[in-house]
C-alpha cells in the first residue's frame, strides 16, 4: 500500500504579493522572501501552509478534516502532527519588463532543473530532455521580438535565439494551467543562471508608502518605508505530499484525503491569497493543481 500521494499546485500571481522576510536590509524596509544560496525570491512552506489552512477554515469543509490534515491548533499541537507536508512556494517564472518588446516570462536552466527533479521526485513527469544550454548574453525565446536581434531586460541586453522549447513549453503550460497557454508561447524565455539572478534583484518592484498625520496632511514622523513585492503574473510551484492520517476519527487514504481538501478549495474558485496586506488586494493567485503526470 502507498503510504504517501503527492500533488503539485501552480500559483500565478495576479496582484501583487509580499510575503516578507521580516528584516531590513540596507535601502528597503520590508524586502520578501529569498532563498539564502540562490537569491530567487520564494514564499517559505509556513506561510503557504498557513494560506491553505486559513482558506480551508473559511470554507464548508468538514472541521475534523481540516484538523487531520494541518494538525491541532497550537494549544494542542502536541496531540499529533498533520498528515500534509507543504513545501516552500518555487519561483519557475519571473515577468521582466523589456524595452523592446511586451514584458518575458524569464527563466534559466537551474530554475528548470530543479523543477523536473521536483516532477521526478514527486512522480509527476516522465522523460524531458535536459535543460537548454544558454550562454552569456544570450537569450533563449520562442517567439522573437521585431526590430532586430537584440532582446532589452530591464537595462541588460542579450542576444535572442529562436528555440521551440517543445517539451518545457507544454510542462510549464501544465504548471500554470491553460489560461496560459497563449502568453507562454508568446514570451517564454530563458536566460543564464547568473544574468537571472541579477534580474531577481533588478526587476523586483519596490513600492513607497506614508501615513499621514490626520491634522497637518503631511507625513507623519518616521512614516515612511519602501515594501518590496513579487510582481503580478508571476509564477511559483508548491509540492504537497499527503500522509496517512493520525486522526483516528478521519479513515481516508492520503489520496482522498488531499484530493478531498483540494477539490474542495479550488474546484470552483481556483485562488489562493498569499503574504500580507490582503485588506488592499495584495497575494491572489490562481491556482493549478497537479496531479498526473504532465510529459
């Protein structure tokens, strides 16, 4: 017997989101989360944990059921563990503003390295051929921009290769769901590992806020502060595994126990709010759930 089921969820940001680090660095105030080796933006598997079991507490799933599959609530957190174990949310796409065409869905091959070892590792994905060579400078595209060889991210200028990027196009379509279909084959491109990484920096938007003193209408004293965010249609990846409940009372398999809480949530309404400020809009995205195998 399987004692474990895995899924994956596609999120696309549609609105901005900030899921913050909680420190300072030297010129922005709320930076978001990164990974520390890599410096790619991420949402760390608590917080996306903790989206998923707000959403299921608002919605008519069964109390009990929610209780199995996330835990106790802290008071009682040593009674016994949740059976679903909910991974960081991976940066797969990162939409970089160009100046000579529409904006990119930017990736590089570590990103789709990585992503096929999660595919594997999860059981999601069968053979792909390895991820494209990409020198510097150069950039990979499926659909060329007009007006020359020349592709502008952001201030960085690469040199653009057409490539059909069969096989990764129709995966990464999986992970973000057919709505996508039409902007990945238009703007799809791949870059280098260490270009990407200067565009993680470089295209991050960071936006200023006040709060002003109700009297004087000015800014009030120390009320100022620049908060980083991922922008829109961005596109993150959370792997799910499903463990055998330790709730006597629920008797489900793993599979029809994440499949109940997954239909359940996302059938109908497919967001998912993330990250903080959500009374101004901030952290939907739409969510895409995985669960066979997508090449």
């Amino acid at each position: 017997m399987t004692l474990s089921t895995h899924r994956l969820l596609g999120l696309t940001t549609q609105t901005s989101l900030h899921a913050g680090s909680g420190s300072a660095d030297e010129v922005i105030d709320l930076p978001i989360q990164r990974e520390a080796h890599t410096d790619w933006p991420c949402v760390f598997g608590s917080s996306v944990k903790g989206a998923l079991r707000a959403r299921t507490e608002q919605s008519t799933l069964d109390s009990q059921l929610c209780q199995a599959i996330f835990g106790p609530d802290t008071g009682n957190a040593s009674e016994h563990a949740g059976s679903l174990l909910v991974s960081d949310a991976r940066l797969i796409l990162l939409p970089v503003r160009s100046l000579t065409s529409h904006f990119r869905w930017v990736t590089c091959p570590a990103l789709l390295r990585r992503l096929r070892r999660d595919l594997e590792r999860l059981g999601l994905v069968s053979q792909l051929p390895e991820a494209p060579e990409v020198a510097d400078g150069q950039a990979l595209v499926t659909q060329a921009t007009s007006g020359g060889s020349e592709l502008y991210l952001e201030e960085y200028r690469f040199t653009q290769q057409t490539s059909e990027l069969g096989d990764w196009l129709s995966l990464l379509e999986g992970v973000c769901g057919s709505t996508y279909s039409r902007e990945l084959k238009q703007q799809l491109t791949v870059v280098d590992d260490d270009s990407f990484r200067h565009l993680c920096r470089s295209a991050m938007p960071v936006q200023p806020h006040i709060r002003l003193n109700n009297d004087t209408k000015t800014v009030a004293n120390g009320a100022l502060w620049y908060e980083e965010n991922l922008p829109p249609e961005t596109v993150l990846y959370v792997c799910l595994t499903a463990q055998p409940s330790r709730l006597k009372s629920i008797d489900l398999a793993p599979a029809a126990l994440v499949d109940t809480l997954l239909n359940g949530l996302f059938i109908e309404r497919p967001w998912l709010q993330l990250g903080g400020n959500e009374t101004v809009g901030m952290g939907w995205c739409r969510v895409e759930v995985v669960k066979e195998v997508l090449a």
